[in-house]
C-alpha cells in the first residue's frame, strides 16, 4: 500500500466511523421526528440527510465522474419537491453512497488527487483538484451531519453515539484507530 493510500485510509476510517453514527442516529427515528426542524425556516431533519447523500452522489458521479446511474440517481433527493424519505431510506441512501466513496477513497493516488476537473457553479468554471472535492464533500458531511445532531438534540433526542467519538468502555484493542489511547 503507498504512502498516499496509507494516509487516505486513515481518514477514511474516521469518516467511517461518522457515517456510522449519522446512520445509527437516523435508523431510530420515526417520520415525525424526521420532519422536525431546528427553526421553521431551516431544513429539517429529513432534509439534512436526503442534502448530505444527494450532495455526495453529485460531487462524485458529476464532478469525478464516479458511480452509475443507480448512485447518480441520488443526486435528486434534495431537489425542489422531492418527497420525504423514511429512516430506513435514508440510511441506505448513506450506506449505498459511502460504498462508491470508500471505492473511490481506496484506489486515489496522490496524482489522483492532485489531478483537476471542472465544475460550473453560478456561470462561472471553476478548476477544482479532486482532492479538494473529496476534502469538501467531507466537511459537508461534518457540517449538515452537525445540523441533524443539533436537531435532534434540541428536540430532546439522542443525537450522534457520544458525540461521534469511541465508546469510553471499548477496550484499547478494538478502539476507534484516530484516537490515541490515554496512559492508565
């Protein structure tokens, strides 16, 4: 494995480990709580989660030019009109999209990454490397990811596994690989 793909795999695991907790957070809820909202005028909870998959299949199927049709067809959850998705729907959204991305993830190279796509965004093109898109669809993630946890708690209901971090019972053995254990 080169450097790069070592690098790669590390953060990869983190966003893992995220993707995991959003998806865990989802899968309980029912559709009302799905449709709660953190003020009238922002996206509701529904909304955040069909936002992060359609956002993840448009950068990636669009812009990398990665996934089929059926991922690329994620890219219409969040458009205008588009019906609310249950629980279960959503977390297979997320499951299906983090599989293209965690392919895409374990084959980039470093020139890969540095290599360049176009993407017209407001009537202008913009040169974009594709290690900025990934790098971008993954503060995406942490953002709106942060928007449901927000909702959700405010709402009075368990928002991601202790705040996204590893249980503090696990044993170091089987402790999430981006924490680095305390002396005892």
């Amino acid at each position: 494995m080169s450097e790069t793909s070592e690098t790669l795999a590390f953060f990869t695991q983190g966003w893992q480990h995220y993707q995991n907790q959003l998806s865990i957070a989802l899968a309980r809820l029912s559709p009302e709580q799905l449709a709660l909202r953190a003020a009238p005028n922002l996206r509701s909870i529904d909304e955040l989660a069909r936002h992060i998959i359609a956002v993840r299949a448009g950068w990636f199927h669009y812009n990398l030019e990665e996934g089929d049709e059926d991922f690329a067809a994620f890219g219409t959850w969040a458009e205008p009109g588009s019906q609310p998705r249950s629980a279960s729907e959503l977390v297979s959204g997320l499951e299906k999209t983090w599989q293209v991305m965690q392919e895409v993830l374990g084959r980039y190279t470093l020139s890969d990454l540095q290599s360049t796509v176009q993407d017209e965004w407001k009537g202008q093109i913009y040169t974009l490397t594709r290690g900025w898109v990934i790098w971008h669809v993954m503060e995406h993630d942490i953002h709106h990811g942060g928007e449901i946890a927000y909702s959700l708690g405010m709402h009075g209901l368990a928002a991601l596994e202790d705040g996204g971090k590893r249980n503090l019972a696990t044993p170091p053995s089987t402790a999430h690989p981006l924490i680095v254990q305390g002396e005892e």
